[in-house]
C-alpha cells in the first residue's frame, strides 16, 4: 500500500489479467510527494507495478494471462499535526 500522510483513507487497486491484452498507462504525480498542510505530514507519490515491478508512469505493454497490475494512487498529505 503506498505510504500516505496519517489519514484513515489510503488508495491503491491491484488486478489480475485473464486474457492476453495490451496495456496503456498515462498516470501522474509519480515521482514528487504531495507536501502536508498545517504540520500534517507528505503524502507519498503514486506507483505503478506489474508483477511487482515498478513501470513509468506513461508506458505501454502487452500482458499474459495472470500478469497482476497494481495502481497505488498519490496519497494525498496529512493536514494537521497529528
């Protein structure tokens, strides 16, 4: 899971792909973390994984059966202090 500013929601999907496909990915805010608001700390930036491995936030692949993607959407900074 991607490690986010203390917030009691996090965000990340993960699939397993059945049949032979070709995948497109256009994502952002991957490499610079979402900064924390009134002493509330960073979030942390988004990930990309295909069978663990971390893919560029803009890439395409052809996929196999059992290929699992993983999405960790940025985890938005905490606002606050703890």
């Amino acid at each position: 899971m991607v490690q986010t500013g203390s917030a009691r929601w996090r965000e990340g999907r993960t699939a397993e792909n059945r049949k032979p496909c070709r995948l497109s990915l256009l994502s952002q805010r991957r490499a610079l973390a979402p900064k924390g608001a009134a002493g509330g700390e960073d979030g942390a930036p988004g990930r990309n994984l295909l069978n663990g491995e971390e893919l560029p936030g803009s890439c395409s692949r052809d996929l196999v059966p059992g290929d699992v993607l993983t999405v960790e959407t940025p985890g938005g900074g905490g606002y606050g202090r703890s």
